[in-house]
C-alpha cells in the first residue's frame, strides 16, 4: 500500500480582520474592530505518494489558505499536518528541499538575469551536486522546451514562457511533491493545454505528488485523478475524479438545432439551459425521466436539424454539488 | 544548514549581482557623471569655506575633499533602489516562494547586495578617485591610505546592504517602508558623516555617531582620506568590524522574524 506522503488532520485556521466601526461616538474612540474569520475548519485527508490530487472550490473556500499551510507558510490555529514527515510550519527550511512551488503570477525568477543564472542559483540554494543539476536542468529543457528561453531575462519573456521556467526553477530539485496554486492563471488557451501536457509529462516521468487548486476544471480534468471540494473552509466531498463523474453521470446535456425559430420545451427532470433562434440546450436528469423519452419527445415535437448528447462537464458537477450540499444551509 | 552551503549561496548570489551591475553600462556612467557633478559643486563650496577655520582641527580644504571624495564613493556604490526592490517582492506576494526555500533569504540578499556595491566599487573607485584628486589639487593620502579606504568601503557593503535588507522587510510590519528608509537616509547623512568629518561635529553629537553603526558606513572609510594617526584608522577598523558582526546578526534575526510573521498571518 503506498505511503501518505500529505497527511491533515482537523486542520483549521481563523484570521483576525478589522471591520470599520459605524460613524457615531464610537468612530472617535476607535476607527474598527476586530473580529475572527474562519478561513478552514476541521480538514481532514490524507495524499498517498505519486497522486495528483485538485483542490476545488470557490473564491474564499480556503483552497490557498490549506495549501500554504501545507507548504510552510501559514501556521494554523488548530489541528496538524505532515507533509514529507515534516510538519510544513516548524521544518520549512528542511520541507522546502521535498517541495516544489508553483503559484500563478508569482515567479522563482529574478527578473533581470537570464533564466540560465536563476537556474544557478537555485542549485546552489537547494545545494544540488553540479553533475546532477546540470542533467536535471538538460531533462527540464526538453520537457518543457525552455533550451531557447534560458538565455533570456525572466523579464522579457510572455507569461506562458515564464511560467514555464517558474515550473522548471520548482523541479530543479526534483522534490517528490509539487505544490501548484492556479498554475494557469493568465495564460492562453495554447500555453494552457502546453502546461498541461508539460504537467502530465512530468507526474509520469517524475512519479511527483501533485496537489493543484484551479478554478479551471479544465486543469483538473487533465492533470488530477482525485477531487477535493471544499467550501467556506471545510471539506465537502474527497472522490476520485472518475467516480465523481460516474455519479454525476446521471446528468446529460441535449443539444438541438431546430427548424422552428423559437423551440419551447418544459418536463419534469428537464431543465431548459438555453433557449435562443432555432436552438434549445437541455439538462436532462436521467434518473427522473429516460433520455430516450427526452429524445422521443423533441423529435415529434420539433423538426430537428441536428441533435448531441454530452455527459455534464465538469464544471456543471461542480455547480451542482455545490447546489445540492449547500442548500439545507 | 552547513556553513559551506551558506557560504556557496552567497558567492554565487555575489556572483550574480557583480555580474548583473557590470552589464549596466549606463547607470555606471550616469552614476560618475552625478558623482563628477556632486564632487566639482562642493569642492567649490569648501574653498569658500575659510581655511582657519578647520586648520585648528589639523585638516587642509583638499583633506575635506578627499574625505568627501571617499563617502561619496561608498554612496554612489550602494544599490539603495535595492529596498524598494524587496518592498516590492514583499507587496507582490513573491516573498512567499522566497521564503520557503532550504537557505535562509537573508544570505541571498547579503551576497546580492554585496555583488552589486563590488561591482560598482570596482569600476568607479579608479575614475572617481582620480577625479577627486583633480579637484582637489593635492593632499593626496598615498596609495596605502587609498588601498585601505578601498578595503573599508568593501567591508562596509554589508552594513549597507543589511540595513536595506531590514528596511524593505520593514514594510511586512508598517507596510510601506519609505518614510523609515527616509530616516534611514538622513541618520546616514548625518551620524555618517557624509559631508564633513566626524571630527568637526560638536562633541556631544560625535560620541552619539560613534555609537551607532553609521559612520561605519560611510565615516569609518573616509577616515583613510584625512592625515592622522593609525592607531585612529585602527579604531575605526574595530568599529566597523563590530557592527558587521552585530548588524549581520540583526539581519539573520529579521529574516526569521519575516517567516514568522508571515506564518502567523500577521503582515502588514
């Protein structure tokens, strides 16, 4: 059984914030108060060696507050962590030799010097034997095809080009887990599936640990093989990617091109996501009415010109748990 | 950490930023023009200064010159853009992957810092120098003299860029570090004795100067400059030594209390 190589266990973290004091008498004696912010509570879960784990969930989840706490950088109000063995916020000097980070729009890079001398650097930061970094760096280029950008200041280069090199300054070291925050915040269509592909690469080369928070299901779909959602800093469903969407499989999207300019639809299990000139898009919820029904129906009711049926992207999964779990609240 | 690791970080981080100042040709040349302008206005303003005045102190205009010529020098040569720059890391979140990296940032900083100021020493101590010496039109404190203010202003690198380092991280607490290196600036005008000797200064305020570190800065250099005995330049040595020492230590301090704030979420 392979080993957990990131281990949390009831982790949570409160932030003190300042809140501006209501104009009146008060405001003269004090211009705000403090009160305490719950960023995570009690999350749990454990990372085995060589997973690629997403860590989803909206703005203020708490998705970047648990990472940087894995890695060293926030230390919490309650529970522990280990990652590597190390607990992040006691050994950070010793955890950064196992750790790689990658945090979108920040850069490892000095941003006057050729990425070649940043490169230098590091090694002797991370005290790599010269043979070793030397051939470590040669691997790095030809994954991620930096031999052209390594001559030029970090500073010159397109943001999908430096991150790229941010991505190589984080292996350098070959640290057995890599620590990725919206890795691909900024970046192009092009340089995304790049990255992505570079990402894939390297977990398969490198058996690296990979733990990512993106807002992009694009980026978990193609990199991780497990989902972690969380919302207002606790833990709302740990699934391997594939069994998420298995359960939401239930869920398909029908598209119709119609002869009718303006198609009108209305059923049970049957939710209308877009309605436009001779177009209709539908969720249908297989589990309340059969597709096939569905399909039956549009057909006698409409002249269909052209019809596709697609599984729920992840993006819609997401949405709907997030429905579904949260609406008791 | 090993010694030796810290010692590779900071050779090679020097490396770099000796290598880097070398390549700016025009900031070296724009920094010897200033230092000609700076050095040619108040060469004039000490020859209108009256000789009897400073003689009692043992001093000539041209010793005032050359004093000037070597505080100048250690100014011009130090990167003090070089704050702004960690401010901003600091203020971008940068910080964050600095920090969590095997070798403490301080020792990264230190070599930079000390890389850029040799780099310029290097290529401007000859033609500044020789340029003082011009307007001064005599007094010249022998190359021995020259060799050893040389030698101090390397040593004082590290003061310069320690003190930097602490201003930029100063804005982890109080946000934006301007108005204390604003301070910084005029104590180091002041109590280092950018313009005249320390000697000149009213007794009272000397002694103060001499308790802080800085005329080790600037001063303690300079001091090469002026006639006098060796056991003063030796004094002076002494002092600078001693607040490498402290202000290295500070500085190590500062680097932990960065981490520490950051972990505990309270920057800034």
């Amino acid at each position: 059984m392979p080993e957990n190589i990131i281990v949390a266990e009831r982790l949570g973290r409160d932030f003190t914030m300042r809140r501006p004091v209501k104009p009146g008498w008060r405001g003269w004696l004090a211009k705000s108060v403090k009160h305490t912010v719950e960023a995570v509570a009690e999350l749990s879960f454990t990372i085995e060696a060589g997973a690629k784990v997403a860590f989803i969930g909206p703005n203020g989840a708490g998705k970047s507050t648990t990472l940087r706490m894995l890695c060293g950088l926030l230390r919490p109000t309650s529970g522990m962590a280990q990652v590597c063995g190390l607990v992040p916020w006691k050994e950070t000097r010793r955890l950064a030799q196992s750790i790689g980070l990658v945090f979108g729009q920040r850069s490892h890079l000095w941003p006057s010097l050729p990425v070649r001398d940043s490169y230098d650097l590091l090694a002797k930061i991370y005290d790599l034997e010269p043979e070793a970094y030397r051939a470590q760096r040669a691997r790095l280029a030809a994954v991620f095809g930096l031999d052209e950008l390594l001559a030029q200041p970090a500073r010159t280069l397109s943001l999908g080009q430096r991150t790229r090199c941010d991505l190589g300054a984080a292996l350098l070291h070959q640290p057995p887990v890599l620590f990725l925050d919206e890795p691909t915040i900024g970046l192009d269509v092009v340089a995304k599936a790049l990255l992505r592909d570079h990402l894939n690469l390297l977990a398969h080369e490198f058996n690296t640990t990979i733990l990512l928070t993106s807002h992009d299901t694009d980026d978990i779909e193609r990199i991780c093989d497990r989902v972690i959602l969380i919302d207002r800093g606790r833990k709302l469903l740990d699934t391997s990617l594939g069994e998420l969407q298995r359960d939401y499989n239930r869920f398909k999207t029908l598209r119709l091109a119609t002869a009718g300019e303006a198609p009108a639809y209305a059923r049970g299990g049957v939710t209308v996501v877009e309605q436009g000139l001779h177009r209709l898009v539908l969720t249908v919820d297989t589990c309340a009415v059969a597709l096939e029904q569905v399909i039956a129906d549009c057909l006698g009711r409409f002249s269909v010109q052209d019809i596709a049926i697609e599984g729920m992207p992840l993006e819609e999964i997401v949405k709907n748990i997030y429905a579904t779990r949260l609406e008791p609240q | 950490m090993r010694p030796g690791h810290g010692i590779a970080v900071l050779a090679e981080s020097a490396r770099l930023g000796l290598k880097h100042t070398l390549g700016e040709r025009l900031l070296l040349l724009g920094s010897f023009l200033l230092y000609g302008a700076v050095m040619l206005t108040y060469s004039a303003v000490f020859r209108a200064v009256g000789t009897s005045s400073i003689a009692g102190f043992g001093l000539s205009q041209a010793n005032l010159i050359w004093y000037m010529g070597v505080t100048e020098l250690v100014l011009f040569c130090t990167p003090t853009f070089q704050f702004r720059e960690f401010q901003h890391e600091i203020h971008s979140g940068d910080i964050d992957l600095l920090l969590v990296r095997p070798c403490p940032l301080w020792i990264v900083k230190l070599g930079d810092g000390t890389g850029r100021f040799w780099a310029r020493l290097l290529v401007l101590s000859v033609p500044c120098l020789t340029l003082t010496g011009i307007v001064a039109g005599g007094g010249f404190p022998g190359i021995g003299r020259m060799a050893g203010a040389l030698l101090c202003a390397g040593l004082a690198s590290p003061l310069l860029t320690a003190s930097l380092f602490m201003l930029g991280a100063s804005c982890l607490w109080v946000r934006h570090a301007d108005p204390i290196y604003w301070i910084w600036h005029k104590c180091l005008f002041l109590l280092g004795g950018l313009l005249w000797p320390l000697a000149l200064y009213p007794a009272a305020v000397r002694h103060f100067a001499w308790a802080t570190p800085f005329p080790a800065m600037i001063a303690a250099p300079a001091q090469w400059g002026l006639p006098g005995g060796e056991w003063w330049l030796a004094a002076a040595l002494l002092h600078q030594l001693f607040w490498v020492a402290a202000i290295l230590l500070v500085m190590a301090k500062a680097g932990n209390a960065m981490l520490r704030t950051i972990q505990g979420g309270d920057a800034a």
